[in-house]
C-alpha cells in the first residue's frame, strides 16, 4: 500500500488552504493545465513571518469545474438548513411542488458537496462519499464528482493504516476510470495521471492481497502509464508479494523504469527547448568568505539553486542537489546556492554557515539580495532552479522542488551534449 500525500480538493476548499491569493476558477470541467512541482514558497520571510507554499496545493485545483460543483464556494453563501438548497428560482405553488423542488434539488452537483461538507465538517467521511454518490446518479459524468470520489475513498482506505479497507481503493480506481471516459482529455494532464497513477498502484495493492494476480499486474500497468514512478516502493511493498513471484514481473519493472525515463528524457528536452535563455550574473562573496563568479565555472554544467534556509521546499531539495555532486561532480556538474534570507546579513551569515555544515552540503553558498533575484525573468517562488550548460547559457529554469530523478535527467542531458552543442 502506497499512502497519498494528496490532500482532498473539496475539503480543502471546504477548509482552506491558507492561500487567500488564488483565484476562484471560471474553468468548466478540465483540469488545469499548468503542472506545479512538489512545493513552492512564495514569499521571502520578514522579521516576524515566514511564508511557504504547500505542496498540498498541487492538488487543490484538480477536481475544480462548474462554479457550482466547488463546495468552498457554495458553502459561503450556503443556508443552515439543507433542505433551504431547492431551486430558489421557482417559487413554489404549492406544498407538494416545493417538496418536488427539495427532491430535485438533492441530486444536484452543488447540493451533493453541500451534504458531504456537513458530513466532513463531523468527521463523518463514509456519509460524505455517500452524499456524493447521491449526487452522482443524476450526474453519472460529472468529473467534479467523480474524482471527488476518487480522492475520499482512496483517503478513507487508508485512514487506518494498519488495517486498509483494500474494496475502497478498488472503487477509487473505478471512479478515476469513469471520469477518464467522462473526458478523456484528462489523460493528457500530467497532475491528474499522477494522482490516477496512485490510486491504480493502491488497486494493484488490494487485488494482490486478493490474490487476483493477473489484474493486479494490469493495475500496476495503468499505475506505470499514468505516471507512478516509485519504483522503490514497488519492489518492497508486501502487499504485492505475490505480483513479484509472477514470472512476467521482472520484464514489467524494467519495462517501467525505461518507459518513465524515456518520459522524462523528453520533458527535459522540451523544456531546453521552449526556453528563452536569459542574461544572468553574480560576482559575491561566499560563506566561507572567497570570491564565486558565474564565469568561474565555464566549461562546467551549473546549477544554480536560488533558495533559503527559511523554505521548507527548498531544505527538501538539498539532499538531491548532495547527491548529485557526488555522482556527477568528476563529470563536470557544479553546483552554486544563492540564498535569499532577507534578514540581517551577519545573522544571515551565520544561519547559513550552520545550515551547510549541519546537513552535509558539498557545494557552495553565498547571500544574494534582491538585485541579484531582479535578473530573473518571471520570478515566481523559492527554490528556482537554473540549469547553465558549459557556455554559461542558460537552458532552463525550474520552480519549486523536484525529486531527483527529474533534476538528475536536467544535468545527464547537459553533461551528455557534444562540445560543438555546447561551444566548447
């Protein structure tokens, strides 16, 4: 069993989100289309506040659509009593009427959340996937719904995690199916095959406990085509000890693992791509007091990770950027941290000096300040990541932390181009 760390859409728009700066979609049903990295902080610290974005937030959208369909929306101006939800453009004409109108008005989409958000709000998850469910039999392709569905009972499965309800997670990976042939353009959307990608591996996992060896197999499949990409979990799971003793399950996994690289080799290249390069500098002073140049590191791959010590984001993905200069620094990869603390520059120096030491960092750091952040175009969020081939041309920019598969294919494809490709 894999636990999600996607958070429920509809109850964080029941909830909040702590994101008072996000507009409330006019979208229709598809999931937008923008793709946010694991976690992005989007304001430096002051002296009293430090503000960091969550990576819940890569899901908070996905199951957004109709106006109507949000429950956070519909709950500001919701009524205390439910039965107050009735059609209020039809005035009724007589008791039964208005009771006919209660009726109809129950199997809407907006009335369905409105249930499940009283539900939820009691802890009662089990009534509110009810509640949705109610609203789903007269919307049978309501994609709000169903990944609504989706979400709480792959969440619910796995709220006792000693004793998952495995038949739940099997009716997650119902609901992502149905909402796939409700629109088939969300297959297409990167966020939602990696959260379809989870709720298919979670099936695999309960079929396998089953012993339904052959369409776990299938699940797994539809898990590695969605997106799933932790192999590693899948090789240790217990649930899926008897998927692993299948003969065809080794051919599967390497399969796999080529498929999700080759997927990520073409992300990468498309980005180098659709870059606008840019001209970006810096001549400081680093922690250890000696001077760092961009031109320094000609003929080398950079990295320049721009973050603080203040983002948790950014802390993340330190130990990737560690283990990249150990396996590619004698490959010519550099990597530079430019931090951005926004304090007192002493106790900054200091922060920082500690911070490197404590968590093994085997590259360089220096302070920057805004002007320094002001040459980078669209500044978006901590940690931005630039990736500068060894001309010092800039190839790519990245927001927010990525894993390190994905940084990894960043320096492979830099380090791999021919010295005429890179000038050099």
């Amino acid at each position: 069993m894999l636990r999600s760390t996607l958070f429920l859409c509809f109850l964080l728009a029941l909830y909040g989100c702590g994101d008072s700066s996000k507009p409330a979609s006019n979208a229709s049903r598809e999931v937008p289309e923008a793709v946010k990295p694991e976690g992005v902080a989007t304001a430096k610290p002051d002296a009293d506040t430090k503000e960091t974005g969550e990576a819940a937030e890569d899901t908070a959208e996905m199951a957004e659509g109709n106006n109507e369909a949000k429950a956070g929306e519909a709950a500001e101006d919701a009524p205390a009593d439910e039965t107050a939800v009735a059609d209020k453009k039809k005035p009724a004409a007589d008791g039964d009427d208005e009771k006919d109108d209660e009726k109809d008005a129950g199997t809407t989409t907006e009335a369905a959340f409105l249930a499940a958000q009283k539900a939820a709000q009691k802890g009662d998850f089990k009534g509110a996937i009810v509640a949705l469910e109610k609203g789903l039999e007269s919307n049978p392709d309501d994609v709000n719904l169903l990944i609504s569905l989706a979400q709480l009972n792959l969440n619910v499965a796995m709220s006792e995690p000693a004793k998952p309800d495995y038949p739940m997670y099997i009716k997650a990976a119902d609901y992502i199916r149905k909402a796939l042939k409700a629109d088939p353009k969300l297959s297409e959307n990167p966020r939602f095959g990696s959260f379809a990608g989870t709720v298919y591996y979670n099936e695999a996992c309960a079929l396998a406990v089953e012993k339904k060896t052959d369409e776990a197999m299938k699940a797994l499949e539809a898990a590695t085509e969605s997106g799933f990409k932790d192999f590693a979990q899948l090789e240790k799971d217990t649930d899926l000890d008897s998927v692993r003793e299948l003969p065809a399950f080794a051919d599967f996994l390497a399969k796999a693992r080529e498929a999700y690289r080759d997927r990520l080799k073409k992300e990468v290249d498309e980005m180098f791509a659709e870059t606008k390069p840019f001209e970006f500098n810096f001549e400081l002073t680093d922690i250890e007091g000696n001077a760092i140049a961009k031109a320094d590191f000609k003929g080398k791959v950079l990295i320049v990770d721009v973050w603080g010590t203040w983002c948790p984001p950014c802390r993340a993905e330190i130990p990737h950027f560690v283990t990249l200069v150990k396996n590619y620094k004698e490959k010519g990869l550099e990597i530079v941290g430019l931090n951005s603390e926004g304090g007192d520059d002493e106790a900054d120096l200091k922060k920082v000096q500690e911070f490197h030491k404590e968590n093994g960092m085997n590259y360089r750091c220096a302070l920057i300040n805004k002007d320094t952040i002001d040459q980078i175009p669209d500044m978006q969020g901590f940690p931005t990541t630039l990736f500068i081939d060894r001309t010092g041309k800039i190839r790519a920019k990245v927001v927010g932390a990525h894993d390190y598969d994905t940084l990894e294919m960043f320096v492979t494809r830099l380090l791999e181009e021919k010295s005429e490709e890179a000038g050099g």
